[in-house]
C-alpha cells in the first residue's frame, strides 16, 4: 500500500512538470559613486528573434545611453 502511493506521487511529479522558463530581461545598472543598483526590466518573448534586428536595437540604445551621458 505504501509502495502504491509513493509511485503514485511520483509519477504525479513528472506530470505536473515546470514549464520551459522562457523570460528575458534587461539589466539596466545605475552607478552612484558609492553604491550599484540593478533594474531587471523584462522583455516581451520572441520565438526565434532576427539577429540583425537585435544589433541594431542594441546600437541605438547604446547611442542614446551616450547621448544622455
């Protein structure tokens, strides 16, 4: 009877698997003089991002970070 229930929560396990954490996030680090906080600002899931796509979003906001500074 014990054996029955233990195979029984185990296979209940494997059913009620996680699902696939599929979150991104961008750390964005503000740095005072004494001290670093970091803001995770979460991003919205792309199957399959195009690369190109990705550098140039990343090229502007490296040259508005600069511009700002």
């Amino acid at each position: 009877m014990l054996k029955a229930r233990k195979e029984k929560a185990q296979t209940g396990n494997a059913a009620r698997a996680l699902p696939p954490n599929n979150k991104r996030y961008l750390i964005l680090t503000y740095a005072a003089e004494f001290d670093r906080v970091h803001f995770p600002l979460p991003l919205l899931y792309e199957e399959s991002p195009d690369p190109a796509l990705l550098k140039k979003t990343i090229s502007a906001l490296r040259a508005e970070v600069e511009a700002l500074q």
